[in-house]
C-alpha cells in the first residue's frame, strides 16, 4: 500500500492514478488528487506536505469541487 500524498489516503500500487516525477511515482485513489498534485507538486513534497491538505483539495479537471470521501 502507498499513502496518497494529497490527503493521506492509503491506495494499492495498481491503481489507475498516477503521476510520475522526477523518477518516483506518486500514487493517488482518484483524479481530484492526482489533478491536485500535478498543479502544484513542491506543495504535497518535502517540509511542506501534510498541513491542512484535505481543506485545500483543488477542483477535479470538470471544474467541480471534490472532495476524497
């Protein structure tokens, strides 16, 4: 199991949500995350991730507000 970097998530390595950078692959359990971190990666890596994400999740690709459950 991988932690969905977004919101902390645990998703399996054979989800369909991926996004891979800098040769690491970061794993995601549904498309409102993955777009989430491909808008801004710096902010979901290193000292920075983890501080109030689940508020700040950013809209899917169709414009609506998403949430992970």
């Amino acid at each position: 199991m991988y932690m969905n970097t977004v919101c902390g998530v645990k998703v399996k390595k054979s989800t369909q949500y991926r996004c891979k950078l800098n040769g690491k692959t970061f794993y995601f359990h549904g498309a409102a995350c993955r777009q989430t971190f491909k808008d801004d990666p710096p902010k979901f890596m290193g000292r920075q991730k983890k501080k109030g994400l689940i508020a700040q999740l950013a809209e899917a690709s169709d414009g609506q507000p998403k949430t992970c459950h």
